[in-house]
C-alpha cells in the first residue's frame, strides 16, 4: 500500500548497514520518486543514479532501475 514509508524504511537500513554498493530495482513509475527520496534521507555522500536495464552498475554507488513488467 501506499503511504506507509517502505521507502524511508529501506533508505534508513542502507543509512545502518552501510554497504559500499545499492541497487534498487522497482516499477518505473517510481525510479523518480526512489531518486528524489534517496537524495533526501541517505546521510552518506553518494551518488544517486537511475539507470535503465542495460546500464552497467558494478561502478554506481546508488543505482535504481525497473524489474520486468
């Protein structure tokens, strides 16, 4: 659903667990919205790519993409 804060969760494990790489995959209605919200919350400097799926990421700090539809 909607409006639970899913998002903000995941941004403040990432803030916890600190790992080197993220890739965040979700509908591409969203990649937007995942950009702007990591741009917000993340406490690290890192940079916030979104991607589409043929983008290499092994380099990206912070990728987002979308899965399949």
């Amino acid at each position: 659903e909607m409006g639970l804060g899913k998002t903000v969760q995941v941004l403040g494990l990432i803030n916890l667990m600190k790992p080197k790489h993220c890739l965040v995959v979700c509908p591409a209605s969203l990649k937007l919205n995942w950009a702007h919200e990591a741009e917000r919350w993340l406490v690290d400097e890192r940079q916030v790519v979104v991607i589409d799926t043929k983008t290499r990421v092994e380099a990206l700090d912070f990728a987002i993409t979308q899965g399949p539809t």
